[in-house]
C-alpha cells in the first residue's frame, strides 16, 4: 500500500510538473549527469532580496533526461528551495529533496541524488559530486548538447517540455 501511494505521488508529479524548462536569465545553472543510469538533470536558479535583505531562492527550474522518480523529485524540490538561502538549501540531503513524495526505494534514491547534485552545481559548483565533473563542466548550450558531449548517448528516458 504504501508503495501505490509512493508510485500516484510520482505520477501526479509527472502528469503535473512544477518549474519545468529552461529559465531565461538566471542567475545561476548546474547540470550533472549520471553514468550508471543516464539521467541528466539540467537546474536554473534565480535569486532575490527578501524582506530581510537576505539572497534567496526566488525560483528554480529543470529539465531532464530521466525516469519518473527523477522528474518527480526535482518537480518538488524546486518547489521546497523557493524562498531558501543558498545555505539553507546546500543544507538540504536528498531525502529531504524527495521528502514530499515519502522514502524512495532503494533502487531510486539515486533519482534524488541527481537533484541535489544539480542543486549543488548550480548553487556552489565548487562542492558538485565528482562523478558528475564532466556534465557540470558544460553549463551552456541545450541539455542535450551537455549530454552527448558527455560521451554519453541519449537514453530512452521520458524527455519533458513545458506546455505553451
């Protein structure tokens, strides 16, 4: 039963993205790859000044070559990082990242990873995993761009776009 639950919270994510597509503008981008299954997760992310003066998260957006789980948990962390600092969400794990969907089974946390590697890219490039180098060394041009660059070639995976 709680897998059926796990399994309609990842399908209303993907039926129902939120923050999907490429963000004009932003004010910072991280893309990291995964050589063991192939996902690519591209994250743009824009900040503002809150009421306090403090730099947050004013939105994040995303695209990926990825499973449901994958496009589910970066759907819902965009959503959970508006209005963070960037340290408050360099603080967050992947399970916090996939909280709102409940616990991943084992075989797809590595979707959850992928987000916050993302994340991590985009908000401090510096700490990105170092299995995912090669895909955050190229932030520019199209996700697949970065992705076949990579060495890697494109997977049948869901590809997602923003309805117009």
């Amino acid at each position: 039963m709680m897998q059926d639950d796990l399994q309609q919270r990842i399908t209303d994510a993907v039926q129902n993205p939120k923050n999907l597509g490429e963000m004009k503008n932003a004010d910072s981008v991280g893309t990291v790859g995964s050589p063991d299954c192939g996902d690519m997760l591209r994250m743009w992310v824009k900040f503002k000044s809150d009421d306090e003066g403090r730099k947050v998260i004013d939105r994040a957006t995303f695209q990926t070559f990825g499973c449901e789980t994958a496009i589910a948990v970066a759907s819902v962390a965009t959503e959970l990082i508006a209005g963070k600092t960037v340290e408050e969400a360099l603080s967050m794990s992947s399970s916090d990242l996939a909280a709102p969907l409940g616990a991943l089974p084992p075989m797809k946390i590595h979707c959850a990873q992928l987000v916050e590697g993302a994340l991590r890219s985009a908000l401090a490039p510096d700490t990105a995993a170092p299995a995912t180098a090669a895909a955050s060394a190229s932030n520019t041009g199209s996700l697949i761009e970065s992705f076949t660059a990579s060495g890697q070639k494109l997977p049948p995976k869901i590809v997602l776009k923003p309805s117009e």
